[in-house]
C-alpha cells in the first residue's frame, strides 16, 4: 500500500520507521512547506518524491492514505482538502483545536466516502491494554483511573522533544499538546464521564501549565488527570484504583507495572518486608530501563497503523475514528472552560 506524508518534523520519522516495520505500507512522497527540509526528510530515507505543497501529493495515484504530521491548527484544512480529492487519511493527534473543526472534518470525509483515523497511539501500548484487562476483569471493580504526567518544558526543549509552538495558545499549548493523551485514555477506561472541573495555573507561560483534572460520571467511578510542565521531576504514571483498595501503577515511558500492596509497617518484620518490595520495584524498573535500551520500546503506532491499514483493506471501521477524535477534543474544551471559569463543567460524547 503506497502513502504520502505531509510534515517532516520529529514524528514523521515514527511514521515511515513504523510503515517500514509493517512492510506492506510504503512511504513514496512527502510534503513541508519548507521544501529544503522535505528534500532532507526524503533523501535520508530514501524516498522518491519532495514537495513543498501537499496538494502534489493528491496527483499520485493508488495512494492508500494520507499521513498527516503538521501542527494542529492545519489539519482541518487539509483533511478536507484529501477528502474531496477522495484520500483516507490518518492524523496526529489531537485531531483539531476544537469540536466544531472536528465536526467539519468528519462531514467532509462521510460526504466523501473517505475513512479518518486519529493518531491516538497510547491506546495501542501494551501496558496500557493490560491495564485495561485488569480494569474491566470481573473481580477487579474499578473505582478510579488517574493520569498524572508531569515534565519541564525547558528540558524537553533543550533535548529536541518539544518545540517552541507546543506552549502557544493559538496550537492549544500544553492542555492540547500532552493532555489529548490523558483525555482520550480517560475516555476509554471511563466511559460515562459526564462532569468536568479543572483548577490550575499559569505559572511560566501564557497557557495553563500546572493543572489538575476531576472527571465525575454517572456511576460510582471516578477520573484524575494531572498536567505539568514546569516540574523539576519528571513522573509520568496511570493508575487504576478498584473498590477494595488495590491498585495498579504503570509508569512511563518504559510501561513497567507495580501492584501497590505495601501495609503499614507495625514492627521489624513489616518493615524489612517493605524495603524487599522497594527494592524488587527499583530493580524492576531499571531493569526495564536496559531492555528498552536494546529492544525500542513500543510507542503504539506499529499496531494502530497496521490497524488502520487492515481497516482499508477489509472495509472495517478505523480503529481510532473521527469522533473518537472528536470525543477527545471536546474534553479538552470542557477541561479548558473550567479552567478558565473556575467551576465544574457538563460533557456529553458524541455517538459514532
């Protein structure tokens, strides 16, 4: 299956790495509005055509899909640019900057007989699926699912990780760059999420970048989303609670897993016991550490393009629809509304 890309930053190159994995999905021509960088992108990987317009891209024939890699604020248009050009596309999350954009996207691509699949990759981690396993087990009963991921801009800035536009309001900053992740986790692990209310800051840029995220729903489960960038300690950790207290951490980026099953340390023995289970947890992390420096860990997109490629052949659903995207996108705009009115919010999903 031949694909076009559009956008040559970091994260085309875990697009063509992961269609090269597949081996049935080909890379045959990208698109940047800077086309030195194009030319770059495409001879570093061997690839035949460079654009500086991705409307080129459109006059190939048998492409499969386009790959949409660019900022946010221009996936609207050229979604719907591909969809009267008749292209299925995939597209980095978040889908849009908000609902409405999302909502003219869908209607573009039903009008045109076109399939959309959001790049929401967190969903396909392993660690991630397993959790969910546990989560929906019989006997787990889950009471709480919490997302805390917390990191410094300037860090991740300084190591090629995250770009200036990532904390500028027109892009969605910080809110629409990392919590689209936790928004669309929580929407999967939570399905009847029906109330947000969000406090926080603007403690070193002009978006919020220090905020905290309670999800009420209309059963006895609850979510907590936490998001910081200014840290001086990095965490990133999902956790499910159940109704008897057990708890499951997973921690990224390298998805080990610890079952909280400490008690209170009442004498000698309680406390030898505790400290054997730190340490088995210390060693269990940085041993996860070293495997993942000689296995790359998953990041999700090999699954959810291979997905979305068998979607196409076999006529299935996306496995990351529209309005998934959508769903997502409209939490990040009831967690927003509540930050910046300071009171709780009502959300409702949009039905597939």
């Amino acid at each position: 299956m031949k694909v076009a890309l559009v956008g040559c930053g970091r994260i085309a190159k875990t697009h063509v790495e992961t269609c090269r994995k597949l081996g049935n999905l080909e890379v045959v021509a990208v698109a940047d509005a800077d086309l030195n960088r194009a030319k770059s992108f495409a001879e570093s990987y061997n690839i035949e055509g460079a654009f500086s317009n991705y409307k080129d891209l459109f006059e190939l024939k048998d492409i499969a899909f386009l790959d949409i890699c660019t900022p946010t604020s221009t996936h609207e248009t050229i979604v719907r640019d591909a969809a009267r050009a008749g292209l299925n596309v995939l597209m980095e999350k978040p889908m849009g900057r908000n609902s409405e954009e999302c909502g003219r996207m869908i209607d573009e691509s039903r009008k045109q007989g076109t399939k959309i699949c959001v790049c929401h990759n967190q969903l396909f981690y392993p660690f991630v699926r397993r959790l969910k396993t546990i989560a929906d087990s019989e006997g787990f009963h889950l009471t709480c699912f919490r997302t805390s991921h917390r990191e410094n801009f300037e860090w991740l800035k300084a190591h090629g990780l995250a770009q200036p536009w990532n904390v500028s309001p027109e892009n969605g900053g910080i809110l629409w760059e990392v919590g689209t992740h936790l928004a669309y986790l929580q929407l999967h692990f939570l399905k009847d999420i029906k109330e947000v209310y969000a406090l926080g800051a603007k403690s070193e840029f002009t978006v919020w970048d220090d905020f905290v995220v309670l999800l009420r729903t209309s059963s006895q489960r609850w979510g907590v989303l936490e998001i910081s960038w200014i840290a001086q300690e990095p965490e990133m950790v999902y956790e499910i609670s159940s109704s008897n207290g057990k708890r499951v951490q997973a921690y990224l980026p390298h998805g080990y897993e610890i079952q909280r099953t400490q008690e209170a340390a009442g004498n000698l023995a309680g406390v030898i016991q505790n400290w054997l289970t730190d340490e088995k947890r210390i060693f269990g992390k940085w041993w996860k550490f070293a495997k993942d420096h000689l296995e790359k860990p998953q990041t999700g997109h090999f699954d959810l393009i291979k997905n979305y490629a068998e979607s196409l052949e076999k006529g299935l659903p996306s496995p990351v629809t529209g309005e998934d995207g959508r769903n997502a996108v409209r939490l990040l705009e009831c967690i927003d509304e509540s930050l910046r009115k300071q009171c709780p919010i009502e959300f409702s999903a949009w039905q597939n």
